[in-house]
C-alpha cells in the first residue's frame, strides 16, 4: 500500500489535468477488470462484473488534487495565481509547488504585509526563480495549474504527503479492485475528475452508470489534534462511515449496511459527521430520480495543505471493509 500511495500522491493531476494521474491508474488495474474506458469528462471507469443477480453499484473516488492557476506573468518573472479548488492562504505560504513539466517554485507574498490577516491569495505569487519575465514565460503559460510538491514520507505508521485527498481514496479503490473475487454485485470503480471544483465527473459518471447504490470514497477531516474543532473523528481509529456533511445525508440502508459488515467481520469503523465539505456521494444521490448513495472515508489530518497525513491502519481497514460491502448481497 505504502508503495502504491507514493506513486498516485507523486503523480501530476489537478481538477481538469487528471490525464497523468489517469494513466497511472489505469496501469495499475486493467488486468483485474472486465471492462476500462474513459468518458468525455476524462473520468476513469473501470467495471467488473458480478456473479449472480446482484446490484449495480458506482464506487467513486476523485482522481483531481487542488492547485494554483497562473493569471499573470510580471516584468521580473513572479507568477500570480489565482485558486483550483480549496486553496488557502495559510496552507500555501512557503509551499514549494510544481507545474506538470516539473518546474519548481515557492509560494510567498507581498514583504509589505505585515498582518497576516491581510494577506489574501491575489497579494500572492509563486516564485520559479526566473530573472525575467521571458525567462517565466519559457517555463509557463498563463492557465498552467501547479500543485503542492510534497514526496510521500512515513512516521510511526502514519503517512505524510501531499493529495492524500483524494489518492489515498483512489489507493483504497485500486487495491479493493485487486482483493475483489467472489463479488455479486456487478461494480463501476469510478475514479473521477474534478471534485474538487463541484463534484463534476461524478455527476455525468453517475447519470451514465445509473447505479442502484452509490458509494464515495475520500478523505474526511479529524477531531483528534490539539484544539481542534470538535469531531468524533480520530485517525487510526479505522475507515469513517459517513453519516452526512455539507453535500449529503447518506442514505439510513447504505449506512447501515455498512456498519453491518463492519460489525460482522470485527473491522474497527467510526462515524463521521462533517460539518462542511462534500465529496461524490452529494453528486451521485441526486442522479436521475435518486440514487441512495453514502461513503467510507479514510480520516485524514491537514486536508487541502502540502503535508495530509492519513494512518496505514485505516488503509488497510478501508479495503477490508469496502471488499466486504461489495461481496455480499445488497438488500436496499
Ligand atoms: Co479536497
Ligand atoms: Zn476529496
């Protein structure tokens, strides 16, 4: 899991530049699926076949990262950059980023600000080292989107890195589509594109599969470091199962037949009730007529900064847990 998870956090792929990211999934799992294809948004959709008379299930984890957009190129090569996706100010100051022809720069901002408070993403600029505008400009365009450069590290069996949100949910589809064997339900692993902007490849991903079920897989926020906003939500403490945030209140059978299986097999689970956010499953369950739809989500520390740090135990339990929802019937 370690190994996979490095390659996918190490892999190029903000909200509507997943291409790299794509490819690098798509090797990984071709030869365990029945059927693999890509749809007009560039979502990853990848199907494999039940064996009996099961239920059409959409498991989807978001493929895009958050990232910087270069607006403007100044006289002296500084870059501006406005927002793809939740991009902080406080996350981002003296980040080291990297655009997708691996140019490397830093993030800082105006010297004259002395308040933080004042600073705002538009008194901010990424600094690629260019003496000149020229020089900036043979490296990036304006519309080039960079993203945190943060190589994964490991402590104490927690891993460190960045695009932990939403590749370490992809790591749990991936390695669940490997475990997978004796599955009734008839499955579409979809590894979506740009979540992170509004939850878009999930909402014509759903409209094309037309599930029975929907189920998200992405990170969610924890309660457990020092004064944090109150959440039940620990790292470590294995796989949240999604009672609501800001895009969905999952569905009572979807939920609770998760905890089922939780329960059953002794895998460690928590509830999760996010107070902001969203993730595919807001998408997914206002399909069509509806979909009922919820989510397993592997806490995670620091969303949205260069460093999100996520436990391996909770990896490993997330598989475990979402290998046993799609294995046994699904009564709805
Ligand atoms: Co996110
Ligand atoms: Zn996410």
């Amino acid at each position: 899991m370690r190994e996979l998870l490095a390659k996918l956090t190490g892999t190029y792929g903000p909200s509507g530049n997943e291409e790299e990211i794509s490819k690098v999934i798509e090797d990984e799992i071709r030869d365990y699926v029945d059927e693999i294809k890509t749809d007009v948004m560039g979502n990853l959709i990848a199907f494999k076949k039940g064996n009996g008379q099961g239920k059409r299930v959409m498991l989807s984890a978001h493929m895009d990262q958050i990232g910087l957009m270069v607006t403007h190129i100044d006289d002296n090569g500084f870059l501006r950059f406005s927002n793809v996706g939740g991009i902080s100010v406080l996350n981002t100051i003296n980040s080291k980023v990297i655009f997708k022809n691996g140019t490397i720069g830093n993030v800082s901002y105006e010297s004259e600000i002395d308040n933080i408070k004042d600073i705002k993403l538009n008194r901010m600029y990424i600094d690629i080292g260019a003496k000149s505008s020229e020089e900036a400009s043979n490296k990036v365009s304006i519309g080039d989107v960079a993203v945190y450069y943060s190589p994964l590290s490991d402590s104490n069996g927690r891993y460190i890195g960045g695009a932990m949100d939403d590749r370490a949910g992809c790591a749990l589809l991936i390695q669940t589509i490997k475990e997978l064997e004796d599955c009734k339900n008839d499955v579409y692993f979809v590894f979506s594109v740009q979540e992170e902007v509004g939850l878009r490849g999930a909402k014509t991903s759903a409209y094309s599969i037309n599930p029975d079920v929907g189920i998200a897989v992405d990170v969610t926020s924890t309660g457990d470091t020092p004064k944090a906003r109150t959440m039940a939500v620990k790292l470590g403490a294995g796989p949240a199962i999604k009672v609501k945030d800001g895009s969905v209140i999952c569905h009572p059978k979807v939920k609770g037949l998760m905890i089922d299986r939780a329960e059953e097999l002794g895998i460690p689970y928590q509830l999760e009730v996010l107070e902001w956010g969203g993730t595919d499953a807001g998408a997914i369950h206002l399909t069509r007529e509806g979909v009922p739809s919820g989510a397993v989500s592997v806490p995670c520390r620091y969303i949205h900064s260069a460093n999100e740090m996520v436990d391996g135990a909770d990896l490993e339990n997330g598989v475990k847990l979402l290998v046993a929802i799609l294995e046994q019937e699904i009564e709805l």
